[in-house]
C-alpha cells in the first residue's frame, strides 16, 4: 500500500507562501517519490495551490466541507465544489474542528457522507484528548469515534482515517510506536465490524500528532500505519519532504 502523506496547513499560509511551498514540492517530487501526496491548504488557497502543483505526484484536499450540497450556509463550503475545483481529498472531523465548532460524530459523518456523495475521499479524524487517555478510555474513545463518525458507505477503497491523539497535535509531543500500533489495529478491527468494513486490511489509516522529519521514519514504520497527517511541520519544504522520504 502507498503511503499517504497529507499536509494539513490549517489557517497559515499567503498566496505568496502557497506558491514558494507548492512549486518547491513539485520540483522535488518530479525526480519520483514512494508516497501519495495531499495538501490541504486554507480554501482561499486551494485555487493558487491547484494552479503550481501541476500535474505530478502532488494531490489537492480541502480542510473541511458542509454537508449540505448547497444552500443557505454562510461561511461553508460544499464538497460538490471542492470536488470541482480539482479537490481529490478533505479532511473531515479534525479535533479543532470538532473543539472549536463543536461539531459532532454525527455532524462528522454527514460531512464524510457528502464528501463520499461528491466523489472526493474523506480523511476522517479520531483520537482521544489527553484527559481522555489519563482516564483510560483511549480505546471506547476510539471505538466510538470510528463507529460514530464513519457513513455506512464508508470502504477500505473510498475512505481514509487518520488518528490523532488530540494531546500530540501541535504540542511536540508524540505517542510510542507501541500505542501508535495497537490504536491503529483496533481502528482496523472496529472498521472492519461496519457495514463497509469488507477488506479493512486495505484502509488507509494515518497518524498525525507533531511528526517531523526526526522522528516520521520510526512512525511511517510503524505497524498498520499508512501515512502521517502533518500540520506544523507541513509549513517548511525541507521539513515536510524529510517526512516524505522516510516513507517505507
Ligand atoms: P501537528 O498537527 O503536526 O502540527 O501536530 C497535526 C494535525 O493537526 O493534523
């Protein structure tokens, strides 16, 4: 299975910024690369990154999506359009999302239907916060996320997840490859119970939480992980190929 390596800019980036950091990538990438490559820039930017990334190895994916096809929703952005402005990906239920917009397991699966509706793969986001953890209900956290968060036409082939531990994002902090492991094999075995869930040795699943050049080799290595996820270190060229070139 290819690697998926995903750089989610979050609210960063300028015009100026997206075009240096996109065409930097499109000309590395033009010498070969082992991974499937997303990024997710701010949707100001999806048109600016859309135009430099060519059509190489470089894919585009949006950071969020209505779930409505269109309407009355001021602010929101439909996948049909993501999908027609040259969108492959977007990233649904990110935990600032779900923290900062209060969206939630059923909002997420809504978005992640509409996503699967237009044609466009959701990157669908779980991971428990660090309260969650000390309490020890990492793994009913999980369990009810991916059950909750992911539409019965959810497949190994239409759909990726990615696990983010919510206490790893942005704070440098990263979980063991042990716990990294052992998360990603319940998220397969839990999506392997759902409707969709036939051939679930096929999901992609991501990990994402503060990975970096240093330290994406040991996680891109990692048993049942198939990509990373990266905010922060998704800003700088050097730091994001690095990333890249650890793929397995
Ligand atoms: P981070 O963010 O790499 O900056 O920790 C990851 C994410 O939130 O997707």
């Amino acid at each position: 299975m290819t690697h998926l390596i995903a750089g989610n800019w979050k609210m960063n980036g300028s015009p100026a910024s997206a075009k240096t950091l996109t065409s930097g990538l499109a000309a590395k990438v033009s010498a070969g690369v082992k991974a499937e490559i997303v990024l997710c820039p701010p949707a100001p930017l999806l048109a600016e990154v859309a135009a430099t990334m060519g059509s190489g190895a470089l894919t585009l994916g949006a950071q969020d999506c209505h779930a409505n096809e269109k309407g009355a929703h001021t602010g929101d952005i439909s996948a049909v359009l993501l999908k027609e402005i040259g969108c492959k990906f977007v990233i649904v239920g990110h935990s600032e999302r779900r923290a900062d917009h209060g969206e939630t397991d059923a909002v997420v699966k809504a978005k992640a239907a509409a996503a699967l509706m237009a044609g466009l793969t959701p990157i669908v986001c779980v991971g428990e916060t660090e309260q969650q953890r000390e309490r020890g209900e990492t793994g009913a956290v999980i369990t009810r996320q991916v059950q909750s968060s992911l539409p019965e036409n959810a497949t190994a082939a239409n759909t990726v997840v990615a696990y983010e531990p919510v206490w790893a994002i942005g704070t440098g902090k990263t979980a063991t490859t042990a716990d990294i492991a052992a998360v990603h094999f319940q998220i397969r075995e839990v999506f392997s119970a759902l409707p969709g869930g036939a051939g679930a040795g096929a999901l992609r699943i991501l990990y994402g939480g503060s990975v970096k050049g240093s330290n994406a080799q040991a996680i891109l290595a990692t048993a049942g992980v198939n990509g990373a996820l990266v905010g922060g270190a998704s800003l700088d060229l050097d730091d994001f190929w690095r990333i890249i070139e650890a793929c397995p």
